[in-house]
C-alpha cells in the first residue's frame, strides 16, 4: 500500500510539471514557469522549485515570477544548470536570505532578484563565493525592490564585471567601502539605488572608471563629494529629493544638467569661481558668439560655414564599447515576425522648443512611407536609460504577453487587442460607417511590391493600406498568428510589441539624450538596415537644426537677461563652438540563443551611401 501510495505521489508530481517534460522532450533552452496554477506546485514542493527543474542542463534563461509561495530557489540550481545565461525570480517571496548560495554560475550574465523579501545576502546564504568568483561573468543584477539594509561586502569579487547595480526601494544606509575601491568595478557604466536611505556617498565613488549613470535620488544625503567630478565617463546623474546642505546644489540638481552640476562640483562650488571671473567668463563668450553671428551675416568665412554645416555621425565600433547592447533572438519569432536590427545613438538633444515633436513626427513619416504604414516595416524608439539588457527578441501566445502599451495601463496582449477593437467598433458607430475600421480588418488594398489587389495576397507580402484609417490600424497584421513578436528587456518586462506599440517604461522624454532604436520586418533584413540608415540619417538633420536654433536664442536670450547663474557659462553652447554636432552609434549585436551572431548593425556597409553633407567617421 505504501509504495502504490508513494508511485502515486510520484506520477502526480510529475503530471504537476508538464512544463519540464516538454522542455527536456524538446531540449528547449528557455523556460518561463508563471500563471495561477504555480503558486500551489510550489507551495506543494515546500516552497522551493522542482529538482527536477535542475536536470534541465541545456538551459539558457529561466524565468520564475509572481509566485508568492517561492521562498528559496532550493539546491541544485548551480550544479544542475551550468549553462545558465540569465536567471530572473521577480515578484516573488525570496528571503530573508539565500540558502544555499545561488553560485557558482559560471556563465551567468543576469540576475534579476527583485519584488522579493531579501533582507541580506551574507556569505554562505548569498549570491555566490568570492574566491574564486561565483558569478565571473555576471554583467546585470537587479536587487529592486527588497528589503536589503547593507550589501555584501564581496559583491565586486563575487562579481567583478558586472555592468549594471540595481538596489531602488531598499533599506539600504550606505555603501560598502569595498565596492569603490580602485580597480574593484572596472566595467561598472550603471548604478541605481533611488530610495533607500543612504545619508553619506563616499569620494572613492571617483574609482569607478566606466560609470555613466549614478541614481541616488530620494535618499538622505547631505553632501555630494566633488570627486564625483573626476569620474572620466560620467554622463546622468539624479539627486533629486536628498537635502542638501549647499541649497544652491539643491537647486541645480532639480532642474540643471549633468555637465553643470558636475563643473559646479569641480571648480568647488560657490566659492570655486569668483564673481569677477565669471562675468568675465559670460562677456568673453558674448563676444565670441557676436563674432560669429557677424561673420554668418556679412558673408566672412564662406569656407568655414559650409564646413560647419556638415553632419557629422561617428560609429563605435564593439571594441570600442565595453557595455555593448545585446539582442538574443528565439527561434519562435521565424515563423512571426523573423528580422530585427538594433543601434543606439547617443548625443541627441530633443529639450528645445518642439525638438521631440519633431523627432516623433520624423518616426510617423517613415512609417508611413519607407515603412509602407508598418506593413513592411516598424520603427521603435527607446530611452536607452530605461532599457536593460541584453535583450531577448521573442514570440509568446496572446494571453501570456504583457505589456504596458504607451499611455495605457498594463495588460496582456489578448485584452489589449480586444480593446482596441471595442474602440474600433465604437469609433466606427460615431462616424456611421458601413464597415469596421482598419483596427481589426483591412478593405482590400494593393500590395505596393507585386501590384495584387486580392484580400490575401498571392505573393505571401502583406497588402498596404489604403489612405485614411483612423490610429492603432496595424491589428490585422496579427491576424492568424498563434505567437505575437515582443521585444523583453533584462527585467523581463516587455518594452515592444511589434507593429502595435511601445512600452511606457521606455517612452521617448525631452530629457532623452541617448535612444536604443529597432527596426523589425516579416519581409527582409536588408529592408530592416536601409530604414534603420534612413532613420539615423534624419536623426542627424533634427538634432543639428535644434542645436542651431538654441544658440540663436541664447545669443538674444543671453543678453536680454544675464541674471541666471545656476549653469556654468563656460558650459553652454559649448558643443556648437566647433560648427559640428555629432552624433555617436554604437553598434548594437543581434545573436542566437547559443551566442553566434546573426547581424550587428552599424556595419562596413551600412551607412555606406550618404549625403555629401553627412561625414560617417568610423
């Protein structure tokens, strides 16, 4: 009886789990394990995940979230999945602690352990040993939203080449002193920990060699160390919300940029420049503005106008980028939606005047004419700050997508749909059409590639539409799909959802300086590359007519009124003295699941044919 009771057990234990069958049956490399039905499976497996998920040696990316009963991810992990890229537990009910440790994982390169109750990650019951390294590759953490009150003090030896920190939302009160000491970061561009309640920021912070963007805002901070200035690649920084001693810096980190705030530091602060030396400053740049105002205006210097009116986009190739932008794609997204090119641009200024409005209105008319309305092609634009790689291109069925879509609020891609038919019929009733708008179907229209006028067409390319369909008119070409394409970022969220919309997470700001774009099309690569040159191209043109109107009006803003003190004078307009603004793309790799590379985009050949007025400098 009590071994038919115990087989019993076993069967049902298995049956519990089809999810690891089907992966074991079919050597799958992603898993994702989410729904209703998982709270109860693990709160029947003692709070922990399966064993028998640790059998699974093929595995790349595993992803456990929203499980309220997952208390540890329970032993066997690192020994049982060795190839292990990216490991996400969001949302669930880790804690206090990790036992046993998570590593060692040798090729583990995200770790996304935020949402959960982590108080501590001590040695032993934490992320992995020091010596030697537990998680030797790791690039990404995410610690968001815990309860942690300090950090391990041998996080960097655990993981010396982690790229990007993310601690918002704990309980945090200071740093480890091992964690800016030099040489401990080398590759560390992102650090995050937004609402803690961190009250002092050591000067060792000037160690971290590759650090771009520093988050430290509504924290209880007093001081700001000036050798935050020294920090070589420093480019955002956000102190909002901590009470500063100096209100002056106060001020300036509530509404100033990045390079005044850093200079302010770096001369000292308010008695690093005098009074006189800064008037100076101002008259000196007055004058040199009104010179060059003189020389555009009286015809001088023809040969230094033209050159000045060059485009300029200069491409970083991967040796060159340290923190390079990955993007792994499924092989579920073949049979969907199959080609995808990715870049990032940084050096764009869309806060003047209607700069992003112009920007958005550049995107819209290239979708509708090289992108023949999305039926060829979809453009996608990101906040690069926001994205966190590397990303994954993948296809998922309509109830298990979700997103939060662009001014609406989360939902998954089924009630999305549905909605956005609803509108369609009510917006068809207002109107007293004899048919449904373009939402959901589409009247028969030509095919701009093979002429076709037939509903479906014949030659296996989507139909264009006919001019003059109401917003949101992309949904029928999801129409027979059982998977829909998205785009998920290192938290696993879903930041695109081609050829419908955006994510709000990622949407395009005036503060926006640097953007991921992403070109994705059923039709061709090559289509995806000439769009995405096209793209850039324009890009160049807006951000040089921006830069060139700001300076005409700060040379009439600058002597109608010198009152403003908070930026450093010496800093503006600083970027125009040379006539040029350019812009810099970093490529961007696009891989298999196994790593090999499919496209990295800017290459040798694209870019390759410009205008006489742009200079690729490579």
């Amino acid at each position: 009886m009590a071994a038919a009771a115990a087989a019993t057990t076993a069967v049902t234990m298995s049956e519990a789990w089809p999810e690891l069958e089907l992966a074991e049956r079919e050597r799958r490399r992603e898993l994702l394990l989410t729904g209703p039905g998982l709270e109860e499976r693990v709160k029947a497996a003692g709070g922990r995940l399966p064993p028998r998920l640790f059998t699974l040696p093929l595995l790349h990316y595993l992803e456990v979230s929203g499980c309220g009963s997952l208390r540890a991810p329970g032993p066997g992990l690192a020994r049982g999945l060795p190839q292990l890229h990216s490991l996400v537990l969001r949302r669930n009910a880790l804690g206090p602690g990790l036992s046993p440790e998570l590593g060692p994982l040798p090729a583990l390169r995200v770790l996304d352990l935020s949402g959960n109750a982590l108080e501590a990650l001590p040695p032993g019951e934490g992320l992995g040993p020091a010596e030697p390294p537990g998680l030797p590759q790791l690039q990404s953490l995410n610690l968001s939203g815990n309860r942690l009150r300090e950090l391990p003090a041998d996080l960097a030896r655990c993981a010396p080449r982690l790229q990007s920190l993310n601690l918002t939302g704990n309980r945090l009160d200071a740093f480890p002193a091992e964690l800016f000491r030099p040489g401990s970061l080398p590759l560390l561009s992102e650090l995050a920990a937004a609402d803690n309640r961190l009250r002092e920021l050591s000067p060792d912070i000037a160690h971290l060699a590759s650090l771009k963007t520093l988050d430290l805002s509504n924290n209880q901070l007093t001081e700001i160390p000036a050798e935050l200035a020294d920090c070589p690649k420093l480019k955002e920084i956000n102190f909002r919300g901590n009470r500063l001693r100096d209100k002056r810096l106060e001020k300036m980190v509530g509404g100033c940029q990045t390079k005044s705030i850093l200079e302010y530091l770096r001369t000292g602060g308010r008695g690093g420049r005098s009074k006189a030396r800064q008037e100076g400053s101002e008259k000196e740049d007055r004058k040199k503005r009104r010179e060059r105002k003189q020389h555009r205006e009286s015809g001088e210097g023809e040969e230094e106008a033209a050159e000045s009116a060059r485009l300029m986009l200069k491409v970083l190739h991967v040796s060159e980028n340290p923190t390079l932008l990955t993007v792994r794609v499924s092989p579920e997204v073949r049979d969907v939606r199959p080609y995808i090119v990715g870049a990032v641009v940084r050096g764009m200024d869309l806060q003047p005047g209607n700069a992003l409005r112009r920007f958005l209105t550049c995107q819209t008319k290239l979708h509708d004419d090289l992108c023949e309305k999305r039926t060829a092609a979809t453009i996608a634009t990101h906040d690069l700050q926001a994205v966190r790689g590397p990303l994954l291109y993948a296809a998922r069925p309509p109830e298990d997508l979700k997103i939060a879509p662009l001014g609406r609020r989360e939902a998954k891609a089924k009630e999305l749909v549905r909605q956005l038919q609803l509108e369609a019929e009510e917006q068809r009733k207002q109107k007293k059409r004899q048919s449904v708008s373009g939402l959901h179907r589409w009247v028969i229209g030509m095919c701009r590639r093979s002429g076709h006028t037939t509903h479906h067409c014949p030659c296996g390319l989507t139909p264009c539409l006919p001019p003059g369909l109401p917003p949101h008119r992309y949904l029928h070409l999801l129409d027979g799909k059982e998977n829909y394409p998205c785009l998920v970022d290192a938290e696993g969220d879903v930041i695109s959802f081609p050829p419908i919309t955006n994510s709000e997470k990622t949407k395009i700001k005036k503060t926006t300086s640097s953007l991921f774009l992403e070109v994705t099309s059923a039709c061709s690569l090559q289509l995806c590359k000439d769009i995405m040159d096209s793209l850039i191209l324009k890009m160049a043109e807006l951000n040089k007519n921006t830069s060139e109107n700001k300076e005409e009006d700060a040379l009439s803003g600058i002597e109608a009124d010198g009152s403003c003190r908070l930026s450093d004078p010496n800093l503006s307009l600083r970027a125009e003295r040379d006539g040029q603004c350019p812009l810099v793309v970093e490529q961007v790799r696009v891989v298999d699941l196994e790593g090999s590379l499919k496209v990295v985009y800017p290459s040798k050949a694209d870019l390759a044919t410009v205008p006489p007025h742009v200079t690729v400098v490579r």
